[in-house]
C-alpha cells in the first residue's frame, strides 16, 4: 500500500518514465537471448528511449549532461536498429560504443545530484568507464581484444553478425541493467533530493 501511495505522490512524468524505465530494461535484460524476439527487442529499447526522455526532464533539459546522455541513446538506438535489421557487425559496433557511452553519461550526470542518487553515479561511472576502455582496447588493441574475447573487433569490416551478438547481449545488458537504476532513482524521488551538506 505505502508503495502505491509513494507512486501516486510522483509527477506523471515520474511515474510514466519510472515504469518505462523498468519495462525497458527487463525487455533489455530478457530478450537478446530470444531467438526471434527481433520485435521484442525494438519495443523494449522503445521504452527505454521513452523512459529516458522522461527521465531527462525530471533531470532538468537545461543541463549538458543530460542532454549528452538522450544524444549517446539516439545513437545507440540507431546502432540497435541497424543491427537488428540487418546485422551488420559496423552497426553493433556502433551500438557498444553508444550504449557504454550513454551509461558513462547518465553516471556522470548524476554526480551532480546529492545523496544516494551521488553514490549511485560512482558506480557507474566507474562500470560505464570501464566497459568503455574494455570495448576501445579490445578494438585499438587487436591482441587484447583478442585476449577477453573480442576477437571479432579486429576486423569489423569482415566479421559475421554471429561473432559480434555476444558483444550486443552484453552491452544490452549493461543498458538494462542501468535502467532499472535509474528507474529505482525516479521512483524513490532521488533526481530533486535537497542536499543535506
């Protein structure tokens, strides 16, 4: 009960991003390991987008970083699409890089907040950092890449869809995974927490 009523205290903006949010990263967690769920999966990051852009404004549209983040979705969004249309290894390549920067930008936006939502960014931004450096060393540096099983990254122009689907399982994951952090954030009213320092 005291749940519903903590739902009902929200903005509709809240309450519609919070629950996009959820839905898009369990669909975003669940799905790429569905064969044929091809139109699961566009819904669910469809969702996340939604969710996202709800999320932004809660965030406040005025702030860089937040804008940075909608930019590094749309752009994941574009790999996500490509990729499951017509599987090309460019654009999950593109997907990766756009997916782990728009986790590292969401982290980063909310080092700016105060308490709990501060903390959450830490994490965050130390797991999108990492991933990043992780994708962009296993491309740049083809025995590395090779080394954590990224050996498809060495030649994205003649690799097969099937050597990168692993690369967007993780990296869809990685996104899921962070939106239902930031669901958790819209919900528990953490995005205008007031600074006690």
């Amino acid at each position: 009960m005291q749940l519903y009523s903590t739902f009902l205290l929200l903005s509709p903006n809240a309450r519609f991003g919070s629950v996009a949010l959820l839905l898009g990263g369990i669909g975003m967690c669940l799905t790429p390991w569905i064969d044929g769920a091809g139109p699961m999966r566009l819904l669910a990051l469809s969702m996340l987008v939604f969710g996202q852009l709800c999320y932004a404004q809660e965030a406040g549209w005025e702030k860089p970083l937040t804008k940075l983040v909608v930019v590094a979705l749309i752009f994941a969004s574009l790999g996500f699409i490509l990729f499951e249309l017509d599987g090309t290894p460019k654009a999950a390549l593109l997907f990766a890089f756009a997916g782990f920067v728009t986790v590292l930008s969401w982290s980063l936006a909310m080092l700016h907040r105060p308490g709990k939502a501060r903390a959450t960014g830490k994490v965050g931004m130390v797991a999108g950092g990492a991933s990043l450096a992780i994708l962009i060393g296993g491309h740049v540096f083809v025995g590395f890449g090779a080394a954590i099983g990224l050996g498809a990254l060495r030649s994205v122009a003649t690799a097969q869809s099937a050597e990168v689907a692993g690369l967007v399982q993780i990296v869809s994951v990685c996104l899921g995974a962070w939106a239902f952090v930031c669901a958790s954030i819209v919900f528990k009213g953490l995005l205008n927490e007031i600074s006690t320092e």
